[in-house]
C-alpha cells in the first residue's frame, strides 16, 4: 500500500482530558486544550490526504493514543444530563469533539479510500488488528459512547469488523469466559463495567505466550 513511516508528519497530537465540574478554575484550562485537541481532530480528518492520515494511524502511536483518550475520559452516556450544566459553548465543544472523534473511527474501519480506490477488506481487518488500531477493548469503548446516537452505524461496524478479522470474535470469546469465571469469584457487585474493561485491557496487554 503507499502508507509508510516516510510519510508520518512530525506532529504531537493533543491528548483529550476528562472534562472538570462547571465551577472548577481548571474549566478555562480545559477549554483551551480542548480546541488543540479539536484542531488536532481536524487535520487528521479533513487536511490528511488518505495516503498521510493512514501513514499518521500506522505508524505515529500518538495517533491512537489521540484518539483513545476521548474514548478513555469521555462523559458516559449515563451522565450526559450533566453536560447541561455547564454554559453552551462548553456542551457545543464537547459534542462537536464527540463527532469528530467518531468520524476518525469511521474514517479507520472503511475500506474504501476514494471514489476510485478500496482496499480489500482482507487488509483492513490485519492493517486494524495487527497494527492494534483498533482492539476489543476499543470496540467497547465505542459502543459504550456512540450506540445511543448511531446504533445502525454501530451495528455495521462491528458486523463489519467481526466478519473480515475473526480474531476480533477469538477475542471476544476469551473475554466472555475470563469474566464468567472471575464473575463467580468475586464478591457481589464487582462486576461493574469498569472492572470488566479493566480486565479486558489487562488481557490484552499480557504477553502473547502461545509460542511457550
């Protein structure tokens, strides 16, 4: 493919922080980092040419880390009442973050490049797993964050993704027997989503030991 490290830009990308209390000092703060973050979101979505933007996902790490740490310190959609305490040009940044981040996400699981040119969906699924693009844990992330507003979106994305790369589905099911297990482990209400992500995170951060 014509991605490659050759033509990685040399750019720091903004990392999204959590969002503070509508009174805290640290709001204006906020509101600065997050228009960086939201021009950093920009270029990766309208100024990249395909080629660049995933030369930028392949191979900068930043990208993803961007990218991830709205998933990671997003406001979960059981408290997104709270976001209308804070004044409009706050909510108005914080959605327009939210939309941006997701057409990043589209932008990574589509195999079509431009009105001329696809990529096999063979290759995404190795380009997304391989490259850990995108993982399990991700995958949940987005359905945690984006499921209410785009559920047929959604829907197909994963279809999608669990079709052409069946280790996504490998991983799935691993994840479901480890927490079934610790689930009767642990003591009741334990098993809260958090634990659960963490686990998940944890699992696919242990060393791969099938060669052992």
């Amino acid at each position: 493919m014509f991605w490659s490290a050759k033509h990685v830009e040399s750019k720091v990308l903004t990392l999204y922080q959590h969002i503070p209390p509508p009174t805290s000092p640290d709001l204006h703060a906020w509101k600065q980092r997050a228009q960086l973050y939201i021009e950093d979101l920009e270029w990766l979505t309208l100024k990249l040419p395909q080629y660049k933007f995933w030369s930028q996902a392949v191979h900068d790490p930043g990208c993803i880390k961007c990218i991830l740490s709205f998933l990671q310190n997003a406001i979960p959609v059981y408290l997104l009442s709270e976001l209308e305490s804070y004044e409009e040009g706050v909510r108005k940044t914080y959605c327009q973050i939210k939309t941006l981040v997701f057409t990043v996400i589209r932008k990574l699981t589509c195999c079509e490049l431009s009105e001329n040119e696809m990529m096999s969906e063979e290759y995404l699924g190795d380009l997304l797993y391989n490259n850990k693009l995108i993982s399990l844990s991700t995958l949940i992330d987005i359905c945690a964050l984006y499921s209410h507003k785009y559920p047929e979106h959604i829907t197909a994305m994963l279809d999608n993704l669990f079709r052409i790369e069946p280790r996504y589905m490998l991983d799935l099911e691993n994840f479901v027997h480890e927490v079934f297990e610790n689930c009767f482990e642990l003591p009741r209400g334990a098993c809260s989503v958090a634990n659960l992500t963490y686990s998940l995170r944890r699992m696919e951060s242990a060393p791969d030991t099938s060669h052992v």
